[in-house]
C-alpha cells in the first residue's frame, strides 16, 4: 500500500517512520517518494499508521526515453 499525496506530506511519513525506527549506519531513512503524474508516493510502514490517502499499488509510470 502506498500513501497518495504532496511531496511535503510522504516526506513528513518518511521522517515519522524514519525517527521511530532510528535508522543509522546503511540505513538512513524509510523511503524515497515517488512522484508519478504530479502525485507523490511512498510505500506505507505498517508499524506507521496513516490517515492520508493511500492506494493499494503505484500507478504504471511512463516509460523513460531512450537516449
């Protein structure tokens, strides 16, 4: 499941996620948001509860150019 949202609220989720799992070392945070069609995502933290939007998978991407 992912969160549906701003930048300014994955990055919020990743950093509660990222504090209540004191990442140091080779980990350092939760997730990276993905931003697909002007919408951010980022994979939900079971341990993490969310009233934010969330969806059940990410939305196909664009495929990159080839350069």
């Amino acid at each position: 499941m992912y969160i549906k949202g701003t930048e300014e609220q994955c990055l919020a989720y990743n950093a509660e996620v990222t504090a209540g799992e004191n990442y140091s070392g080779v980990t350092v945070r939760w997730e990276i948001p993905i931003m697909i069609e002007g919408f951010y995502y980022i994979l939900v933290n079971n341990k993490y509860p969310t009233t934010l939007p969330t969806v059940p998978n990410l939305p196909p991407q664009p495929e990159l150019e080839e350069l």
